[in-house]
C-alpha cells in the first residue's frame, strides 16, 4: 500500500481517529499475517500461522471475528511462540468445529499446545478443550462463563428469528450489542485512548462486512456449547493448568467460581472495574500475568 493508498484508508469512516503510527501497525500485521486455507470436507478453512517458538499458541478469537480479528493475541505471543489462529466462521456443530481445528493442527505438524480463547473465543475453547485436552498444555480463559443451560432454548429461540433478519440489519443490531460490551466511558490513558481508538476502528470495519451466515454459525455453536457439561472429574490425570481471567464488572463474573470449578490446577486473576476490556485497560500487567504463567510451564 503506497501513501496515498494509506492516507486514503485512514480517511475513511473507520480510521479517521487512529493515529499514523497505529495505522501502519495494521498495515504492517496485514502483510505479514496472510490468511492460510485447508479443504475440509466441502469447506474452506482459514487460519494464521505465524512465530517460531518451540511451544504453540492455538488462540481463538472473539464474536463476528476472523483469524485476522485476533491480532493483539497474535502479536503478544509470536514473539516468543508458534502461534495457530484458526477463524470460527462456518462449523455447524462443536463436534465439527474440534475437528476442523485439529485438521489444521495437522497440517501445521501440531501435537501439544496451549490453548487461549476470550469472549466468545473462551465458550469456543471450554468444549474444544474438553474434546482435546489430552493434546494441550495449558488452558487461557479470558472473559469467560461455564455453559448454562438454562440459556439453550433462549438460542435456540433466537437462532429461528435470526435467519428472517435482513443482513444488513443483523448486522446492525448484533454490532451494537457487541460493541457495548467496550465501554469507552472507562477512564485511560491517553497511551490507552489511542490503542482503543484504534481497536474500535478495526472492529467496526469487520463488523461492517460481516457476512450473515458467520452470524448464524456463531449463535448455533454459542447455544450448542451451553447445552453441555464439564465437570472437574473428566480431567482426571490431566497434569496442565487453568488460568481464567475475569473482571468484578464483567457479564461473566456472577459465573466465575462454577467456571473455576469445572478444572483442575486453577490461577484465576480478577480485574478492578474494568468491564469487558481488561486486556486492553489492563493490558501490562495482563501481559506480565500471562508471562509469568507461561515460563512456568516451561
């Protein structure tokens, strides 16, 4: 991209806040992270494998994301790991979905692994981790809740009334639930304000695009992995680690001893007031946090 392409780009309706610098970053990441893809049975899968570490990161992303939606996980961890970042745009069930993702895993000659998911990245990891745990290292919750199946008929509900939304107002209406969760009224730094600024940015760009299917894919595997169990007692002899990240204000919290309660070997960190967005508002000591557990694993 020349300048003038950039300048451009920066103009428009989603980057007209973001500063040059992290402007170019994206610019940057988007260059050097380009969407991989496998056949699976009749579909396309897409991932992102970047980094050179002896230890793998497979890292899943959040609601209405893509492979390339995880960028800050994707760049915190390939500087000191190999990371797989697959996108959760099509699987029609959970049991596919595993599947589809050790298909990739295999073709990246992947046995063992870490396992980081937040949001709804964290619902996809919990059945994929309970499908795999054999294989993983170690698992990340950020922004999590356990399955509730109090919650299954809600979906299952909404999941009908979704197919006859229009898209362009699916998308509309599902973006500003999502985006309510960034509560830009929280106090930063003016450091933070612009790397906020910048998240949204990218965010709302994808939202804008976001294809009515992925929408309805990614509701169908939210209601499925509510409709399921995990107790303490599956895991049994499994020797890894738990770290669950939460936040006293977050959707999740009031859940947050039944999630611990699920794993064995549980680190669980709790943010102050910091909502839905603590790995950006608390963004160093997060990273110092997810340093230190991981050197520990090694």
């Amino acid at each position: 991209m020349n300048v003038v392409e950039m300048k451009n780009q920066r103009n428009s309706k989603f980057y007209k806040d973001v500063t040059p610098k992290l402007y170019q970053r994206l610019v940057d990441y988007r260059k050097n992270h380009p969407i991989k893809t496998i056949k699976f049975r009749n579909k396309e899968l897409e991932y992102i494998s970047c980094g050179t570490g002896e230890k793998t990161v497979l890292t899943f992303h959040g609601a209405l994301g893509n492979a390339e939606g995880n960028f800050q996980a994707i760049q915190f961890f390939e500087k000191k790991y190999r990371v797989i970042a697959p996108s959760i745009i099509n699987f029609e069930s959970l049991d596919e979905f595993s599947e589809g993702v050790n298909d990739i895993l295999k073709k990246e000659y992947v046995k063992k692994y870490i396992l980081i998911g937040q949001s709804f990245g964290s619902f996809m990891a919990q059945p994929y981790f309970h499908r795999n745990y054999s294989n993983i290292e170690a698992l990340i919750l950020v922004n999590s809740y356990p399955p509730k199946y109090e919650w299954v008929k809600d979906f299952e509900k909404s999941n009908k009334m979704l197919k006859f939304i229009p898209a362009f107002l699916l998308r509309k209406l599902i973006s500003k639930k999502l985006l309510k969760l960034a509560n830009e009224d929280k106090e930063m730094s003016t450091r933070i304000r612009e790397e906020y600024n910048f998240s949204m940015a990218f965010i709302k760009e994808r939202f804008s695009k976001i294809e009515k299917s992925v929408i309805l894919f990614q509701s169908i595997l939210t209601g499925e992995f509510n409709g399921e169990k995990y107790n303490i007692e599956d895991y049994y002899g499994w020797d890894g680690k738990v770290l669950i990240f939460t936040a006293n204000d977050d959707h999740g919290f009031p859940y947050h001893e039944e999630l611990k309660s699920q794993y064995p070997n549980v680190e669980e960190v709790i943010f102050e007031n910091v909502g839905h967005m603590g790995t950006l508002l608390k963004r160093d000591e997060y990273h110092a946090i997810l340093n230190r557990f991981l050197d520990l694993l090694n």
